[in-house]
C-alpha cells in the first residue's frame, strides 16, 4: 500500500514510460532552462536600476503608512502620473548620499588628496587669526 501511495505521487514516477522520476535529460533541460531565466532576469535589472528604486521606495511607504490593503495602496502608488519624477528624484539622493558617505570615509581613512585636505585646513585652523598680547 505503501509502494502505491510513492508510485501515485506527482514527479515520482513518468507517466509515459514509467520511469521513476524526471529522466536525466529533462532534468538537465530544466535546470538549463532555469539558468537561463536568470541570466535574463539580471541583465534586465542591470540594465533598469530605477526598478530597485521603486521597490525600495514602495517598500518604505508600506511600511511608513501600514496600509489595511497592499493590494489598493500598491495600485494607487505604482499609477501615479508622478513616479518619474519621485524615483529620478530618490536616485539623486541617493547618489548625493553615497557621494558625502565617500568623501567621510576617504577623509576618516586618509585617502584625500593633500589639495583637499590644505583647504579645510586653512579653512578651519588659521593660526594668526587670533592675537594673545
């Protein structure tokens, strides 16, 4: 009884030859296939960043504002005339951002050009500003 339960199972035995699981080559032609799928699913991305953009920003407003349906809120917010405009103005942010975050982290790790480092500097210690007489 035991036997028949396994053999009626989906993906344990081949209908048409009554080979117990997928053969060989169709299991090869799967993973090849699912491979394949993903190399194309990555290259779309690389190639629309905004697409993470959007999800992050999505993500933060459901979060934000909690929504009773994801489903509604979701509709409404990926059908705004204005989502150009809120994801073109995220990603600036976020490069502004990134770009401060480097040039704090070049300045802790001392890897500033001395040019830029003379400038703060002279811009932040000059020593004859103050007179002591």
């Amino acid at each position: 009884m035991a036997e028949e339960k396994k053999e009626n199972q989906p993906g344990h035995s081949h209908d048409l030859i009554g080979v117990k699981g997928i053969i060989g080559a169709q299991n090869n032609e799967i993973k090849k296939q699912i491979l394949g799928m993903r190399i194309s699913n990555e290259k779309y991305f690389r190639e629309h960043p905004e697409i993470e953009t959007m999800i992050s920003i999505f993500m933060k407003k459901v979060l934000d504002e909690r929504p009773q349906s994801i489903l509604e809120f979701g509709g409404a917010f990926f059908d705004r005339p204005n989502l150009k405009e809120i994801i073109e103005g995220s990603k600036e942010k976020e490069t502004q951002e990134a770009s401060q975050a480097e040039a704090i982290n070049n300045l802790i790790t001392n890897r500033t050009g001395s040019i830029l480092k003379d400038q703060m500097l002279n811009n932040c210690y000059k020593p004859n500003q103050f007179s002591f007489q």
